[in-house]
C-alpha cells in the first residue's frame, strides 16, 4: 500500500520538472552566496591592510565598503543579467531607440519651458 501526499507530485515528468526548477534556484543562490563571500573578504582584508596604512579606522571602513560594493555590484551584474534589464528600462524611459526623449521625461518639463517643434520623424505630440 502506497500514499502519496497532495503535495507532492504523483508523475515522473513533474517530478523531474520540479527539480529541474529546483536546480537553477539552488545554483542561483549559490552564486549569489558566493559574490556575497568574496565582497565580505575582500571587505575585511581592506579594512585590516587600510587600518595598518592609516591608523585610521573609519578611513578604512569607508575604503573598504567602497571596493567591496563595487566589486558585489560588478559580480552581480556580470552573473544575473542585470546590465540587459537596466538597458531596456533606459530605452523605454527615453521612449524607445532613435525616438530622443519619451513620454516619461516630457511629462516632466516644468511649465516654464516652451514646446519645441518636433523634429522630423516623431510626430507631433
């Protein structure tokens, strides 16, 4: 007599499917794991090389931090992605390629400023 919870799925191919999921979550968090690691070494590492440079220890807190959230930032950027997502937010911000400026930073002009004629192209708006 077997019994399978509800929670669980009965099929091979779900099963597989689910940890097929599972995996690239898992190997996700690794990396993020490790690009939290290596800012926190390098992090501590500066701060112990800065604080003999210095003798002072906020100069080296800030220094460190400084390097040690660039680096996660340039890790991170490289690892997730996350330059193409930024890329396509700013093309849409700026109304998409070849258009100048969007809809979002024309409803910001203050009303001091005159319209322009439109250029070519865009269309009057």
């Amino acid at each position: 007599m077997t019994t399978t919870s509800p929670c669980l799925p009965a099929s091979r191919p779900a099963i597989l499917n689910l940890l097929a999921r599972l995996r690239r979550r898992v190997l996700t968090v690794v990396l993020f794991a490790a690009v939290s690691f290596t800012g926190w070494s390098v992090d501590y590492a500066l701060v112990l090389i800065l604080n003999s440079l210095t003798d002072s220890v906020l100069y080296a807190v800030v220094g460190a931090r400084i390097v040690s959230c660039t680096l996660g930032f340039l890790l991170n950027r490289r690892l997730f992605g996350a330059s193409r997502r930024a890329s396509a937010l700013g093309r849409r911000l700026r109304g998409g390629p070849g258009r100048g400026r969007g809809d979002v930073l024309r409803r910001h002009r203050g009303p001091h400023q005159r319209r322009r004629a439109p250029v070519a192209g865009q269309g009057a708006r």
